[in-house]
C-alpha cells in the first residue's frame, strides 16, 4: 500500500531553516510527481511546492518563492522540501502528497516558526 513518511519539522526561529524528508513506498515513485502542502491552524491545506516524476519541473506558491526548494531521489524514493528564510507565517503542518487514482497524504510534520 502507498505509504508517506515525513520527518524533519521543529521548532525554528525566524529567518532560520529546515529541510523536510518524505520517503514513499508502494507505489512506483519515478512515475509520479510529488507535492508538499501545508495547512496552518484555521486555514485551508495549501500547495506549497510540486515537482515532476523526473524532477526537471518545479512550481512553488508565489508565497515560498526563492525560499524554499522542492527535490527528490528517485533511487531512495524520497522528495524533499529545503526552507530557508522561514518567517512566523510558515507555521503549520506540512504534508507530503501524491496524486494517484486517489490522493494519498502522510501524517504530516509540525513547522514552526517562532521567536
């Protein structure tokens, strides 16, 4: 069965970084793009970063432009999300995300920002 497993959130000041894992497994990861989301307290999930099977296409949300970096490994099964520059409103939970016949998510990792 597809499996998402995000690790790497925390507690950071603001202007400080953290890179986000996700290994997947179940499912033939280079045949799929990958996205991260995140969802802050009273407020919709949102797509932070996506980024093609092949990991040549990359797209951001205009609000983690030139902050963050989407990649994967597609021999370790892994997507990552480097963040730099975090600022408060970065707080929130971040999910990995696969578009399949359905979406499937992780459990989610804690972000947060603050002083």
């Amino acid at each position: 069965q597809v499996q998402l497993v995000e690790s790497g959130g925390g507690l950071v000041q603001p202007g400080g970084s953290l890179r986000l894992s996700c290994a997947a497994s179940g499912f033939t990861f280079n045949h799929y793009a990958m996205r991260w989301y995140r969802q802050a307290p009273g407020k919709e999930r949102e797509l932070v970063a996506s980024i093609s099977s092949t990991g040549v296409n990359t797209n951001y949300a205009d609000s983690v432009k030139g902050r963050f970096t989407i990649s994967r490994d597609n021999d370790k099964n892994m997507v990552t999300l480097q963040m730099n520059s975090l600022k408060s409103e970065d707080t929130a939970v971040y999910y990995c995300n696969v578009q399949r016949t359905i979406n499937y998510w992780g459990q989610g990792t804690q972000v947060t920002v603050s002083s």
